[in-house]
C-alpha cells in the first residue's frame, strides 16, 4: 500500500506481514452470538477436522463458516475476501485455517486466519492458480504446489515467510502428503504419473516410483501406504504409494468428488448417473480389493456438488449454497444450513429515519432506535421502536442515485423495472412515486444534479435530461466510458485511456458550449467519481500501472483553479474495480472501501486510518450520517461504524420469513433485538457462550402503557403535569446536528 500526505506525495508502505494503518489491530474475541445463516453462493471446499467437531465451508461468496457439528451451531462467520475461496486447510491445533482465493483468472491469495477471533494473521500471494495445499501435521509449514517446473511452495505457518526448501526442478505436483516427523513429502505429478519422496530441507529424493499418469481426486486412506483416486478413464481405483501400482479399480459413474470416511473406514464417491442424478456410492478397501459395501443412494431433488464426513455424520452441499447432513441410506436429506438474509440493497437516511431497501421491502427504523441499542443493557428494555415497511418491487440492481437532489425527495433507481425505472421516495414518509421518464436498456450509470440526470449508456453516450420534462438537454459520444458527474459549472468523465495525443482518462466537459479539456492524471482507467461542493474537490478512483507493469488501485484528488493540484492519496496493488469512496460534505474527511483487507478508510485530509473492521462482513457501499458511517455489505447486510470512537456498533440482517421481511439488529457483544418474536430461535441465532442463553441477550421493547378507563382517570391540570416532570420531559429532544448527506446543507431541525 501506498498512502500519500500533503508533505510527500509518495511515502511507500509495504504491506507484506505487518500492516502500515494508524489503527492496531484489536484481537477479538469469538462472537457470542451469530444469525445463523449460511453461503449466499455455491460452497467450493469443505474440510473437517476430527475430534473437534468443526465442520469448514467456503464459498463463492468469499466467505468461511466454522460449523460446530455437535450443537448444530454457527460458531464463525468471516468474509474473508472478495474472491471465491477454492480450497481450505485447517490446522491441527484447530485454531487457525489457510485459505485459499482466486478470481479464476490471474489473481490468486492465500490468508491464514485464527477462525476463534476472526484475525487474519497474514496475506500471501502465491505465483501462480495453487493446485493443492495443506498444513504440515504439526502446524510448522503451510505448503502448496502451482503449474511451472518448480513446483513446490514452503511458508512458515507462523510469519508466512517463504522458506528456501524444495527448490529443485519437481515438474508439476497435482497432490503431495507430508510425513508425520514433517522431514519429507510424497509429491505426485500427473505428466508422468511419478511418485517422488524428498527430504524438504535439503530436497534429496530419498525414493522414486512410476504411477498412472493424470489421476485426480485422490484421497489418503487409513493405510497411508494407499490412495484413492480418479483414474484418466473414470473409474475409481486405490494406488500403492509405494510402488506405483494400481491395486484393484471399480466404475463409480461420472465421479465429481472423493472422499475418505476415516471413522467408517469407507471411501465415498459424489458422482453422476447418465441421468445427471447426483448419488453417493460407498467403497471398502479390503485385503487388496475394492468393494461397494451398500447400494448407491440417490439424490433426485438436490444438486449436491460437495461431500464430507465427521464422526458417522455425512454433510452435502449443493449449487445454492446450502448445506444438507445426508442420510446413510434411504432417508430424504436433511437442511442444516441456508441463506436466510433478503438483501439490502441501499439505504438512505433522512432527520429521524433510516430507510433500508430490499428488492420487495421498503423499512423505516427511527435514528432513535440505533441510539437506543447502543446504549442498551441485558433485561433492560428500549423505548417501542415504531419500525414501518411498505411492499415495493424495485428489483435486485435498486439503488439511490447518487449526487445534489432537488429538495428532500430521493430518486430512486431501478434498472430491472423498464417501465418506471425512476423513482421518486420522500425522505419523510417513504412514499415512492413513479417517474414518466424512459431509459434504454443499456444505462450504466446516473447522476443527479439538482432537477436533471446525467445518464451514461455502454454504447459510450452521456446525456442530460430534465425531470420534469424528460427532454434531453445535453448530449455527448465517445468510447471507453465508465463513469460521469455533474457539478453547478463542470461535467467531469471517468473513461479508459485510448492513447491519444491529448486523451487522458479524466476529461472535464462544460455543458454549454460541450468543450472537453483532459485532465491530468496517472491513472489509465478511472471507474469513480465524487465531489466535495464546499471545498471544490473532486475525488477520482481508477487504474494505474507503474513502468514495471504492476497494476494499483488509486485514489486521486483534485482541487485548485480548474483543478490544476492533483495528489494521490491512498494506492494499494492490484485491481478493486468495486472499491468506492464518499465524502463527508461538513469535515471533508472521505471515506472509501478500498482496502484489500476488507475494511474502510479514512482520509482526514493528511492521513489515513482505518475504521474497526467487522470480520463477518466486506463493505461494497457507504452513505454517511452526522453519526454513522453506515456499510451496506456485499453479503446484503447493513453495518454502522460510529463516526466518533470508528468502533463498528451494530449489524442489521433483514430476513426472509413467510409473511414477508423482518430484521434482527445486532451489536458485537451479542446483544440483538429481533423484529418479530419468532427470529429469536436456536436455529436464527446461534450462542456461542455456555455461560449464555438466548434469552440473556435478547433487547426487547418497553410494555405499551395500559389506558385507564374514563370514569378512572384523574384530571391534573398542566402546572401540576409539568411540576411531575412527566409533561417536561416528552417534550425535550435530544440535540444532534444532522445534515443532507448527498448536498451537506443543515436539515430544518437542526
């Protein structure tokens, strides 16, 4: 990372293993309770480990999950990156877990984490897609294995250095075991089918054997002499280690995956009939001889797609993401875990009300409750929370358009509803109300500007169009298009850079006469804009590349006459194409999700800190309030980071039920308050702390007042109410200062 200053433009920080923030860590301890919901996307990998009843997930989503299998609780949820994670190696002290994510493409990322505290210890960046990885047996070594001649990689488990070990040409390793006394390792190479035992300090071959060339899927068995396998033509066979030679084979179907019951002493294949049914057929080896020891069971109404087994207990997964303990034979599988959040899409906040949007759910929360959670105690209850929520279908792509509204009223747009893809909400009681104006399908992007839009269109086409109208006052066409907005006097560009004598990849248009001056700027690709009105400061989010070809995500900013002083502020490697930042319009500090730790930032004009991270969850927008910086997080769910102490305050997860949306809040200490009584079960929020019950941590609200009869009431005049304080205190309000987040103009009541 880079971070820049007002004195030095550029101050290189490495952020290797040690982490250059103003902001130590804080270790964190397991969290007390969690809502118990699962992946949002196909589980890639899943890993057991024995005798700690620990069942591992990870998934597309980029999250890991840490499953207690004997209580059927939730005991970690961690978004660990933004990228799908592929693979999983739990260690044996059962603390810490490597990860491993990649994009598919050329980005690729091993992390270690402690699971208990939601720590990531470090971040390694391997050379290349890792085609298998695992830890030594006793926790030493962290090793994986990549395409090139030199294929082995030795970390140090604890500082994740690389270690000069097992340097020697290999050829590609698909698969490798390490000895128990971790002095050396049986490697496996597809090419040539070679078995290949080394010393890993000095890399010496201690034995060498010829096997059957481009075997998948292999599994260790008890008898670690043996291995099972996939063979090139599809059977499942079980390899001698220690000769090369492939013992007995038996057809298994289309087989997807391998697994080894330890317990049960049973090798289980996922695979496929002709009829693309996923089933689950059981194997033993026995003196020299593979046998299919039940009939094979099928599952007709799932797409399990992953298997693992833990003490007798057999766990599934399919594309949806959810997670099934599947019978032995005959039963129907059972749900043991699914997504249960409906996501939030945006949000928008007004003087006394937070809207959150669903794709069918509209909810207003008073900023009074957010208050009232805070400073709430276990068994004392708050004040009634006089939550509201109205049935709108915006559709999964919702969102407020960003820039300088007209008034109180926020615009809403739609993209999947090509009716009435514009919508008008009023900031006070929530009505939408649907706008007469037509968009074509191939919108990207939509800034407001006070009573007019800009629109910008994949096929490389910016307009102006009037609200009221819906005429088109401005227009303008180029190629390479990726972003736009509007200040009173500017149109500022956000495009790819074509090479050009005088193209650049920030161009500032006027309107009025549609003259275009390219501004200067490092960056080849710019993606994000954002403007601070009071301080005349344009905020520029793109792509550079340094002369040696490596690739950085910056921020820059712009400022003075016709935005001439530029500076970077924050560069971090790599590409964060959904990095976004906002700005605080009364501080001018930004604050912007380009971390590559998952976290925020904060710029406060000469520095950058980081906010307190929520393991759970990864920021993908922020919107700010005079109190919170609030993150809707790309696992649809809404976090509040208090704008004073930076210290995360409060998870909100809005949840499917029957009868429509309802929500849970939550605080990092576990203290939750639930929408609707029937949310607080075992089986929405898993506790993690015997020494507490649900109950102990549920936030309820205060009793309703009964009214007395008439013939019962007493009469006290107004002196006497007053003098009682009853009547004095429900008319004073607690003093804030809030203001318009999108134009920074003070609100009425403050």
């Amino acid at each position: 990372m880079k971070i820049h200053t007002k004195r030095a433009w550029t101050i290189p920080f490495v952020l290797t293993l040690v982490v250059a923030f103003s902001q130590a860590d804080t270790l964190l301890a397991q969290p007390r309770a969690l809502v118990r919901s699962g992946h949002t996307d196909e589980i890639t990998a899943m890993a057991t480990l024995p005798g700690e009843n620990l069942l591992f997930t990870a998934g597309e989503d980029g999250k890991l999950m840490v499953w207690d299998t004997r209580t059927e609780a939730l005991l970690q949820s961690i978004r660990a990156d933004r990228f799908p994670v592929r693979a999983i190696a739990p260690f044996p002290n059962g603390n810490e877990v490597a990860l491993y994510s990649s994009d598919g493409n050329r980005l690729h990322r091993i992390s270690l984490w402690n699971w208990k505290t939601g720590q990531r210890r470090y971040l390694h960046t391997p050379d290349g897609e890792v085609l298998w990885m695992e830890a030594s047996p006793r926790g030493s070594y962290l090793l994986y294995s990549v395409p090139g001649l030199r294929s082995m990689r030795i970390l140090r488990a604890s500082s994740g250095r690389r270690l000069p070990f097992l340097q020697q040409a290999t050829s590609i390793v698909s698969w490798f075991v390490t000895a128990g006394s971790e002095e050396r390792v049986m490697t496996y190479s597809p090419s040539s089918g070679n078995i290949v035992y080394r010393n890993i300090a000095n890399g010496r071959v201690e034995g060498e054997f010829e096997g059957p060339s481009d075997l998948s899927n292999l599994h260790l068995l008890s008898q670690r002499r043996f291995a099972a396998a996939e063979t090139a033509t599809g059977t499942l066979a079980v390899v001698d280690l220690l000769s090369g030679n492939v013992v007995d084979q038996a057809e298994a179907g289309r087989i997807r995956k391998i697994h080894h019951d330890a317990l049960r002493e049973e090798i289980l294949v996922l695979s496929q009939t002709s009829g693309r049914m996923p089933e689950i057929r059981r194997f033993r080896f026995h003196q020299g001889r593979l046998e299919e020891t039940s009939p094979a069971m099928r599952l007709p109404q799932h797409t399990i797609n992953n298997i693992a087994s833990l003490d007798r207990l057999l766990y599934g997964s399919d594309l949806e993401g959810r997670l099934f303990l599947l019978p032995h034979q005959g039963d129907d599988p059972t749900l043991f875990a699914e997504s249960i959040i409906e996501p939030i899409t945006t949000i928008a906040t007004s003087n006394d009300r937070l809207w959150i949007f669903t794709q069918e759910e509209l909810l207003s929360l008073p900023t009074q409750f957010l208050a009232d959670m805070r400073r709430a105690r276990p068994g004392q209850p708050i004040s009634p929370v006089g939550a509201t929520s109205f049935s709108v279908a915006m559709g999964k792509g919702a969102r407020i358009v960003p820039g300088n509204h007209d008034g109180e009223k926020l615009l809403l747009w739609s993209p999947e509803d090509s009716r009435s893809p514009l919508k008008r909400i009023d900031g006070l009681t929530g009505e939408v109300t649907d706008l007469p104006i037509r968009l074509s399908s191939g919108v990207r992007s939509i800034y407001a500007h006070g009573n007019e839009i800009l629109t910008l269109s994949r096929a490389g086409e910016l307009a102006m169009v009037n609200l009221d109208s819906g005429n088109e006052t401005f227009s303008y066409r180029g190629t390479g298009f990726q972003t736009a907005m509007r200040t009173d006097r500017d149109i500022f560009l956000g495009k790819a850079y074509t090479g050009g004598f005088l193209d650049s990849a920030l161009l500032r248009i006027d309107p009025r006469t549609g003259q275009t001056v390219p501004m200067e700027t490092d960056a080849r690709l710019i993606f994000s804009l954002t403007y601070d009105p009071r301080r005349g400061r344009l905020f520029a989010t793109g792509i550079s590349n340094s002369q040696g070809g490596e690739t950085a995500t910056v921020i820059e900013v712009f400022d003075g006459p016709n935005y001439s002083r530029r500076r970077t502020i924050l560069e971090i490697p790599g590409e964060y194409l959904d990095a976004r930042i906002t700005v605080d319009p009364l501080r001018g500090a930004v604050y912007t999700t380009l971390d590559d730790r998952g976290g925020v930032l904060r710029w406060d004009g000469s520095r950058v800190s980081e906010l307190s991270r929520n393991q759970a969850h990864m920021p993908r927008r922020l919107v700010l309030n005079d109190h919170y910086v609030f993150s809707v997080n790309w696992d649809g769910t809404l976090s509040l980071i208090s704008r004073f102490s930076e210290e995360s305050v409060l998870d909100i997860t809005v949840v499917r039920t029957a009868s429509g949306a309802a929500w849970i809040a939550q605080r990092p200490d576990g203290l939750f308050h639930t929408s609707h009584p029937a949310l607080a079960d075992p089986y929405i929020i898993s506790v993690n702390d015997s020494r507490t019950t649900l109950e102990d941590l549920i936030v309820r609200e205060e009793e309703p007042e009964k009214e007395l009869p008439e013939d019962e009431e007493k009469e006290e005049d107004e002196a006497s109410r007053f003098e009682s304080g009853r009547f004095h205190d429900s008319l004073i309000d607690e003093e804030t200062d809030y203001f318009d987040p999108e134009s920074g103009d003070p609100a009425p009541s403050s």
